[in-house]
C-alpha cells in the first residue's frame, strides 16, 4: 500500500514580540484577563515589510537546509492560508517561483484555521494515488493585517508565522488517514465581512478586512466538533484513545486545547502546547506546533500523532500520523 510519509519540517516566526503587557498600553484589558481566557501570554507579528511568502519561503528554506532535499525535487506545493500576499496569483506560486522549483502544481487552500489540515489531506491523497512523490505543505499567515486593534476580543488572539512540512511516499505507514469537514451555517460567528465580489471599505484601513467573531458560541462549537472529529478518526483507523502518544492541536485557545484532550483522556503532559508564545497563527500554527515538537524531541519516530484544527467556516479536521 502507498502512504504519504513526514520527512522533514520547518517554521518561520517574525522577530517582533507582543507582549500581554504591551497590549494593556492600548486596550482595556489586563495579562491575568488574557491569559485565564486564552492562555496566550506573548505573539509575534509580522514587520511592515514581511509578507506571508516571505514567512513561508523562510520556514521552506530551513526544511530543505535540515533534510538536505532539492527544492526541483517537489512535485506540488499547497499553501494553507488565509491572508495571501496578492489576490492572484497565490502564495503558493509566489513561494515557487522563490524557491526555484519548475512548473510543478501550486495553489492555495482557504479553510482559515483548519488550512494546513486541509492542505496535508489534499496533499497526502495525490501521492496516494501515485500522482506525485513529493509534496510542499505549508500554513502561513499574516493574520494581525486583519485585526481591529481596538477590539480586545480579537486583538490579544492572532499572530503571525509559518510551518511547513514535506511528504514523501512510501511504503511504510505515515499518514493513516485524513477527515476534513465544513458547515457554513455558522459563518457569521467567525468571519471576515468583507472581499472581492462582496466589496471592500474604501477609506478605512486594510480596506475594512477585520475578524468579527462571537467568541462564547465559538468556543461552545469548537469544543463539540472536536470532540466529534477525535471519535470518527479514531474509528476509521480502529484505535482506541490509548493508540495516541500525542495531540498537536490548533493553537487557538488554551481552554479548547483541554477539552480535546480530556476527550482523548490525555494527561496535558502528551499535548503539543505553544499557543502561550505564539499565539493564534491560524493555519500556521499546526506545522509550528509539529515542528516544535520534532525539533525539541518530544515526538520520535514510530510515534502515533494526533492532528486537529477547526477554524472560520465552520471547517474542522483531523490527521492521523505515525511519525
């Protein structure tokens, strides 16, 4: 049987740090309000200057340093992201064209948080069918474009950053299985409400673009759905909670990446956490998690892990893995 294996990862982080306490100068909250609601104590945002390609080519460049791999040896680059550099053409050929790969396929995937899931699940069933032996997956974002600095419900949450992997096939197991959902009834809890057809807002910052979101409803939402996703991956692979060795979820809110887990009955010690200094990369923050991970030697090879994210749409999925 063919399988789409992790070979190598890779992150990118701005250098720029915002601090708890460098957001209580300009709103009316405190560190001790963000972090019992949040977790988040500090996140980076991106320079003036820095775009999402520019995070995306630097977390890729560490990835092809690390695994010594040949950037003409990609098949297709998929980028997970909701804050393109350009309308067309997408992040993803802008990053090809940097890194000096040659017509291979290239394109972006929307699904705001639950991008780099989405990604890896397109990703993996091109080499499953043996379309393609390499494949370039990235989440990147450079969310803080989008966020009303006034609005301490929004504005202490996104940040900014990159991840990425490469997939490989083999004929040993890697990725098991992927599960992406969606239902836009809920679309107007998380959103932005404005764009192309529907229009922009001439005069007013960033042409109007902002994340509104109904964080409670929100919260209740996320909690259910994952705890639904956990169950059917699960299933489809015959495992039982026990099977999983780690969780490496969306890094949105503290308090949700609990709930997962005690749905997972997981002590927090097998949880990949990193939402306190990163903050909420949005499809970024997945890969930067993963690569925390590996890179620190907390997830070893042969390893069952657990991947997870929801995000505006509704979209939620999930990926099962043996590193």
């Amino acid at each position: 049987m063919r399988y789409s294996r992790i070979i190598g990862t890779g992150s990118a982080l701005p250098e720029k740090v915002v601090t708890n306490h460098d957001l209580e100068k300009i709103l009316d909250t405190s560190d001790t309000w963000i972090r019992e609601r949040t977790g988040i104590c500090e996140r980076r945002i991106a320079a003036d200057d820095q775009t999402t390609c520019d995070l995306a080519e630097e977390a890729c460049r560490q990835v092809f340093e690390r695994t010594g791999i040949d950037p003409q040896s990609i098949d297709l680059v998929v980028v997970g992201t909701t804050t393109p550099d350009l309308i067309f053409p997408s992040t993803a050929c802008l990053l090809q064209h940097r890194l000096g790969m040659t017509e291979c396929g290239a394109f972006d995937v929307n699904a705001a948080c639950s991008g780099f899931i989405y990604a890896l699940s397109v990703a993996d069933k091109f080499i499953r069918t043996g379309s393609i032996k390499r494949a370039l997956v990235v989440g990147a974002e450079t969310l803080t474009r989008m966020v009303d600095w006034s609005d301490r419900g929004t504005a202490v949450l996104f940040a900014d950053g990159a991840g990425v992997v490469i997939l490989e096939a083999s004929d040993e197991p890697g990725i098991l299985s992927t599960h992406i959902h969606a239902n836009g009834g809920h679309a107007d809890l998380l959103c932005a409400d404005v764009g192309v057809s529907k229009g922009f807002k001439p005069g007013e910052p960033n042409a109007g673009v902002k994340v509104f979101m109904t964080g409670n409803e929100v919260f209740k939402v996320a909690v259910r759905t994952l705890g639904r996703i956990v169950d059917e991956t699960l299933e489809a692979n015959n495992m039982e909670k026990s099977d999983i060795d780690w969780l490496i979820p969306h890094q949105a809110n503290l308090r949700i990446i609990q709930a997962t887990a005690k749905k997972l009955n997981m002590p927090m010690e097998r949880v990949i956490v990193t939402v306190h200094k990163h903050g909420n990369t949005s499809s970024a923050s997945v890969p930067l998690a993963l690569d925390e991970a590996v890179t620190s030697g907390q997830v070893k090879r042969g390893e069952n892990l657990l991947l997870e994210a929801f995000g505006g749409g509704f979209t939620w999925g999930s990926a099962l893995i043996k590193y």
